[in-house]
C-alpha cells in the first residue's frame, strides 16, 4: 500500500483543520464521554496542553500519514506518563482516543486527496 504524505508548504492550513478537530475530540470525550461526568470537575488543563503539543508536533511534521500521527501521539503520552499528575490510564485513554480518529481528522484536513 502506498504511504500517503503532504509537503509541508501545504501543511499549515490542514494541521488548523487537525487542531480543531482534535480540540473538539478531546472535550466531547472527556466531558460527554463514559467518565463525564467524573471529568467535568476535574481539571482538564493537562488534556488541553498534550493536545496542544500533538497539534505543535504536527505543524513541525514534514510529512503526514497515518502511522506518523500515531508515532507523534504516543511519543507525547509517554512525556505526559513520565511528567503530568494523572494516571496513565487516563494519559492512554485520551491517546487511544485521538487515534481512533484519523480518518475523520485526515478527510476534514484534505490530506490523503
């Protein structure tokens, strides 16, 4: 199967579409999500900056394919693991999430086309 990239000149405006779409994944999960309730009194802040530095990650990305998004999201959950004050259940949860929705993030961002 032929591995699908994007040059980077083009990146910009198709990793906002990506950081948009994880901003709105990322909340509706874990504020309206199996746990939702638990979550929306806790603070959210570390889930809101690990989506941040995916969506830092993907700006810097050369070239954007499938297995290259899983690889920036699991390089960053293991950082949250090592330094943030929650669980990595919850730290993979989120991780696990964001990976199920490629093809969605993929087909809104144009990449692959």
């Amino acid at each position: 199967m032929k591995k699908k990239t994007i040059k980077k000149s083009s990146n910009t405006a198709k990793y906002a579409a990506i950081g948009a779409g994880l901003a709105g994944i990322a909340a509706a999960y874990f504020f309206l999500g199996p746990k939702g309730k638990i979550y929306q009194k806790k603070t959210m802040a570390w889930a809101i900056k690990m989506k941040a530095d995916v969506v830092e990650r993907l700006e810097d990305a050369r070239d954007m394919s499938e297995s290259a998004y899983h690889q920036i999201i699991d390089s960053i959950a293991r950082e949250y693991e090592d330094k943030a004050k929650v669980g990595r259940e919850e730290i993979q949860s989120l991780a696990k999430d964001l990976k199920k929705h490629w093809k969605t993030i993929s087909k809104e961002a144009g990449i692959g086309k």
